[in-house]
C-alpha cells in the first residue's frame, strides 16, 4: 500500500475484465477511513483491515458490482454506498447499505463531497476530498481514464449512458479544483497522477 498523498493511500493493483488496471483509494478522515472504489483481492483487503478498517465502499458507478465488492464488504464489516440508480443492477436479493442521490452535491462523513457525473452509466458518481495537507483529490471513477497516456471517455448506453449527460459532466467537472485526479482504471501504464490534468485537452469520446 502506497501513501501518495497525507492520508491517502493507493492499494496495490488489480486486473479488472481482463485488461484494465484498477486501484482502490483508502482515504483517512476527521471521521475515520473510507475505501474510493473497491478491491477484490483478499491479500489488499488484509492490508485495509490492517490499517483500522472502513466506515464505507463508495462506488462510482454499476461495473464495480461484482461478486467481489460484496466479499468486501463482509470482509472489511463496512456498507457498500453508490448512487441511488445503481440499485437496478444490484443482483437480486441484494440492495446497496448507503443510497446517494447528489444531483446538487451531498456532503458524505468526513467533508466527502460526492458529484453526479452521468454519461459513461446513468449513476455516476464522483467524489472529492481535501485531505489534512490540504490537497484537492478529485475521483473520477470512469468517467474519465487514460489510455496508453490518451485520457478518453467511454459511453455505454446500454446502462444508460448519453453523450450529452457526458459533455455536460465533463463541463462541469473542468469547473473543480483539484491537485489530484485519480480514475478507477486506465489502461498501459500507469501515469503520474500528480502531473495530470485531463481537462486541459478534450477527452476522446467513444461509445459502446
């Protein structure tokens, strides 16, 4: 587990749908600690455990439902929170712990800050943290996510994803401040966060 920033950490990564890298973020705060996104490996969910556990998962959007994220839920005794249109695609006899509904932004435990960004899905979320050094860490989940260095955006309209709501998500997401902007997943690898800054060139926009 690497500390990249004061009382943040990046867990080690993990392989998601066969080609994508993926990193959790344990985020400490004046109210405890909060997992951004989830992990799925069991040897990464010790070190969580280790380090005095978390109050949530928040997700950001549905393909991070797996059969995994509610291992780590039990393993990590936390409640899995995400936008209140995930629970659609929630399996059957299961239901999100933390319902949230940011359309004009929600203040989470901690100063937590979470956005509604639809465009990749229809429940999107964001999330943004000033940690105690007072870096601005802004998650964005998938809505954006480098390519081989080429930050791009991906439209999956079969979960509801629109390439408008994705313009104006990313509109609005040039409008916030941050010193940090940490994706769920990216592909090649891995960029240096600090030295990043999607919005200053157009994203490519693709759709699936």
């Amino acid at each position: 587990m690497f500390e990249i920033a004061q009382g943040l950490w990046q867990l080690p990564v993990e392989r998601r749908f066969g080609t994508l890298n993926s990193h959790a973020y344990l985020i400490e705060h004046a109210e405890g600690m909060d997992l951004i996104y989830t992990s799925e490996n069991d040897r990464n969910l010790a070190g969580v455990n280790r380090m005095g556990g978390v109050q949530h998962i928040y997700l950001s959007h549905n393909h991070e439902i797996s059969p995994g994220v509610f291992r780590a839920r039990q393993q990590l005794n936390s409640k899995l929170a995400g936008h209140s249109a995930m629970q659609k695609y929630m399996p059957e006899g299961t239901d999100l712990d933390v319902v949230l509904d940011p359309t004009q932004g929600q203040i989470l435990p901690g100063g937590i800050e979470a956005i509604y960004t639809p465009g990749h899905t229809d429940n999107n979320i964001c999330y943004r943290a000033i940690l105690e050094d007072g870096t601005r860490v802004l998650f964005v989940g998938d809505v954006i996510y480098p390519d081989h260095g080429v930050w791009k955006t991906l439209v999956m309209e079969g979960d509801g994803g629109s390439h408008m709501d994705m313009q104006n998500s990313l509109q609005h997401l040039t409008g916030i401040e941050a010193d940090l902007i940490l994706p769920s997943v990216y592909l090649g690898q891995a960029p240096d966060w600090k030295a990043q800054n999607p919005f200053s060139a157009r994203p490519e926009l693709t759709a699936a």
